[in-house]
C-alpha cells in the first residue's frame, strides 16, 4: 500500500501496489496495472508517511481512551443515581449518605481530565430502604 494525504483537506487515501502514478508540474495522476487512469482523485494528493509512534505513546494513548470509557460508564452510572433520588423523595425519605458519596465519586471521574482506569469503579450502594 502506498499512502498520499488530500492537502486540502487532510484525508489519507491508500492505494494498492500495482497501481502506478505520474506526476507532473506537482500533481499526480494514478494508473491501475493495465494502464488505465484511476478516476475520481483529488489533484492535491501528495505522498504520505504516517507518524510512527513509540510503545510509550501508544499507552498513553491506551490509557487516554480507557479514561474516556471510564467516564462514560460514571455518567450512565450517575444518570442512574436519580433514580435514587426520587424514589427517596417520594417516599419522604433523606437521600442516604452512601449515596451521596457515590454520587460525588462519579462525579470526580467525569470532572477529571484523566485518571487511572485500573482503579476500581465506584461501588453502587444498595437501594435505601422503604424507597
């Protein structure tokens, strides 16, 4: 595969080996095998080597996308927490302690611009009682 980046627009377009191209006065035209011109390609194309990137970057990126499903799984899990709250207010009853801590600890992880996704997941508390 041969990789060429659109210069207008930032796109990565890859071709097969045996396609072949001309270039002339800075534009490239593309051939197939048999010498027939490959259609449809932007005249901005420009050859591309995608960065190379360390171990140490690739977990770090890793690590960056497990935060975000992190935070994802607190959001669902604190969107869930009003339920709680309703069925305490409906009942008349305070909105237990455990709870709020649980709350709040869900709401550390979506204010956290990162964190350690190994770390265990908040705990949900059992439904208060009479709720």
């Amino acid at each position: 595969m041969r990789d060429f980046i659109d210069t207008s627009n930032n796109s990565i377009w890859s071709f097969d080996d045996d396609v072949v191209f001309e270039i002339e006065e800075g534009i490239y035209t593309f051939y197939t095998a048999s010498g027939v011109k490959v259609v449809n390609v932007p005249t901005t194309l420009t050859p591309y080597t995608p960065p190379v990137i360390t171990q140490e970057e690739a977990a770090a990126i890793e690590k960056k996308r497990l935060w975000r499903v992190r935070q994802q799984d607190a959001l669902v899990a604190l969107v869930a927490t009003d339920t709680v709250a309703l069925r305490c207010f409906k009942a008349g009853a305070p909105y237990p302690q455990d709870w709020n801590e649980y709350t709040w600890a869900l709401r550390n992880i979506l204010s956290a611009d990162d964190g350690n996704p190994s770390e265990p997941f908040p705990v949900k508390p059992d439904y208060p009682e009479n709720t």
